[in-house]
C-alpha cells in the first residue's frame, strides 16, 4: 500500500473514533454530577493501569493493557454503551460489537486493523493476565466513581 493512501486511511479512524467522545457514560465523574463520556473514561483506564500495574497478581504487559483499555470501548460508536450495573443487557461479546469492531477497526490498513481486532477480542475474552487486569480497571473505576458520589440510587456500593 502506498504511504499516502495508508495515512489517509489511518487519518479516516482517527477521524471515526471522535465519535467516541460523543458515547455518554452512566457513571458520573467523581465527585461530580456530570456523567463522563467513553473517550474520557478510556483515558482514565489507561492512566489507572499504569499507576496500578504493580498490583497485577502476575506481571502483564503493560503496553497491551494500555491498547486494551483505549480501544476496548470504540465498538460502541456503533453498538451503544452498556451499562456496568445493567441487569437486563449482558456484557458478552455480542454480535453487534463484533460487527462494530470489524467495521471501525477495518478502517486501518490491514495489518493495524487485524493488531486491534485482535486485541479487542483477547480483552473480551478475559483469558489473559493483560485482559483480566484491563477489565479489572474497567471494574474499578465505575465502583471508585459511585463510592466518590455517595452510590447509585437503589445501590449501595461501600
């Protein structure tokens, strides 16, 4: 692929992925009434890895946990959010993400796109030390957030 067509197609996500900015949460930011939105909460994942790597129960590799986080929730541009506290939506890797994640992720030149398709699904696979410690941050937050604001209505967190 020609370098020129291979930056325009890596200029197209980024340009997709802004949507991401626009996806608004449930969680409200801490001690805050406002709810964040997945661009700064995939953020905020990314940062809580790195000062919390060290608390992994085995060494991961940070880097992977990073990607993991930032693009763990792109899908839902396409598939909508899913709420952490969600009792009727479940939190599976369903068709519709999939769907997403191969359409936003096949944006990119091929080989990034498999890179990221692929570490999308090992994230929502759960099976690897970097996926069970990204979800792991992915858990923490939303339950930190609530703690900060006193809870969800009809839920007591701490």
């Amino acid at each position: 692929m020609m370098t020129s067509e291979k930056l325009l197609k890596q200029i197209d996500f980024i340009k997709e992925i802004d949507k991401v900015k626009y996806i608004q949460r449930r969680t409200k930011l801490f001690n805050s009434d406002r709810c964040e939105n997945d661009a700064e909460h995939s953020w905020h994942l990314a940062l809580m890895a790195i000062v919390l790597a060290e608390h992994a129960d085995e060494p991961v590799d940070l880097l992977k946990v990073i990607k993991m986080v930032l693009i763990h929730d792109i899908v839902e541009i396409d598939a909508g959010d899913t709420f952490i506290y969600d009792n009727e939506k479940a939190h599976s890797n369903t068709e519709e993400e999939l769907l997403a994640a191969k359409r936003i992720f096949g944006m990119l030149p091929e080989q990034q796109a498999e890179e990221l398709i692929s570490i999308w699904e090992e994230f929502e696979a759960g099976e690897t030390r970097e996926a069970q410690f990204a979800k792991a941050m992915d858990r923490l937050e939303p339950l930190l957030q609530n703690s900060s604001n006193n809870g969800v209505p009809g839920m007591n967190l701490m």
